[in-house]
C-alpha cells in the first residue's frame, strides 16, 4: 500500500468518526428541541452516548428553555469544535503526501506574496 493510500484511509476513517459524532449530538439536539421523551429507549440511548462527547462543553453557556423544548446551545458548539478538531487533523495528515519540487516552489511563492 503505498504512502498516499494510507493517508486517504486514514483521512477517511477520521471523517466517518466525526460524522458519527456529529450525528449523535445532532439527534440530541432535535430530541432536545421536541422535547422528546426522556423515557423512550431511544432518547436514552442518544443522552447516553452523546453525553460524553458534550461533557466538556456542557456549561459554557446557558440553557435557554420554554415549555419543555431545550435549545443546548453547547451541543452546537461541541458540533462546531469537532469539525475544527477533524478539519485541523485531516489537514495536518495531507500536509506529510508527498510533494513535486515545482509544486513546492510554487506554494511557497504564493505564501510570500500573501
């Protein structure tokens, strides 16, 4: 397998944890939203999951709610600071492919003119 494959493979396992993440806190942030049954075994088995994936961003910020809807707005941000963790290693992955000379040279002319 040569070094470029292992990175695709590598780039798509990352994104396909993220998309399992982001979909967990995206359920809880509906069923949060519905106020869905806390009861159901489905809810509970989303709560459960996601928590602790939200359990660091839990109380940076308020929970607003009406009735028994729930807008966690901490979810969203734990959504937003994973894409940027998956972006952030994907990135740092693909920076090690190998590169041509002149692509090289190139990258660095256009960084200097920035």
């Amino acid at each position: 397998m040569t070094k470029e494959e292992q990175m695709y493979r590598i780039t798509r396992f990352i994104w396909y944890v993220f998309y399992v993440i982001e979909a967990l806190i995206a359920f809880r942030i509906i069923l949060k939203l519905l106020a869905a049954n806390s009861g159901a075994g489905f809810t509970q088995f989303i709560y459960a999951t996601s928590n602790i994936f939200i359990a660091p961003f839990q109380y940076v910020f308020g929970t607003p709610a009406v009735g028994g809807s729930v807008l966690e707005i901490s979810s969203v941000l734990a959504m937003i600071v994973y894409w940027v963790a998956a972006w952030g290693i994907v990135k740092l992955i693909v920076m090690n492919r190998d590169v041509e000379p002149y692509e090289a040279r190139e990258s660095l002319e256009e960084q200097d003119n920035v």
